[in-house]
C-alpha cells in the first residue's frame, strides 16, 4: 500500500474506532467524554482533508516538474544560449561597460 492510501485507512478506522468510543460515552452518560471524542474525531477529519489536498499539491508539483525537463530540451537550451549571446550587443552593455566580442555582428565600432 502507498503512503496516502495507508493514512487513508488509518484516519477512516481511527474516525469509526473514536464515533464508536463517543457513541458508547454517551450511552454511558458521560458527555464530556463524548464531547473530547468528537473534539478528536473533528481532528482526525481535519488531518484527512489536509492529506488529501497534500497529495495534490504533491501530484501537481511532479506533473511541473515534468513538464519542466521535457520543455529543457537541448534544442531548448541551444535557443535559449542563442538568445542571450545576441544581447552582447544591446545598446544598453555598451552603456554599463561591458566589453564586447569581435564576433558581435550588431556592435556600432567605437
């Protein structure tokens, strides 16, 4: 069994294992114990929806992450490093000092 399976059944027979102990509490006449059953019980409910909605965000952040290394590709990356070797020649390197390379085709001589 996987792990949110597993939580999954401990929370389901904790939940009936604490409504049997607040059903029987009560019967007994003690309803402040019957009450501390629910409180848990309320808890247990709490921690399943907080499981459920982990699991996912964990299901969403691996569906990311693999979309993530299908899109960098090397054909991706060699896009990407083209890019940014054609910004060396912007205007705006020359204005903050960078120097640039011989092979800059863009590149106003100085």
């Amino acid at each position: 069994m996987t792990r949110p399976r597993l939580l999954r059944a401990g929370y389901f027979l904790g939940g009936a294992w604490v409504t049997y102990c607040a059903v029987v509490s009560a019967q007994a006449g003690a309803p402040a114990t019957a009450a501390a059953f629910v409180v848990v019980l309320g808890l247990l409910l709490v921690a399943a929806i907080r499981e459920a909605e982990l699991t996912y965000v964990r299901a969403v952040a691996a569906d990311l992450r693999l979309a993530l290394r299908v899109h960098t590709t090397r054909a991706a990356r060699r896009a990407d490093y083209a890019a940014l070797d054609g910004a060396c020649c912007l205007p705006g390197w020359e204005s903050r000092g960078a120097t640039h390379s011989n092979t800059c085709t863009g590149r106003t001589p100085a």
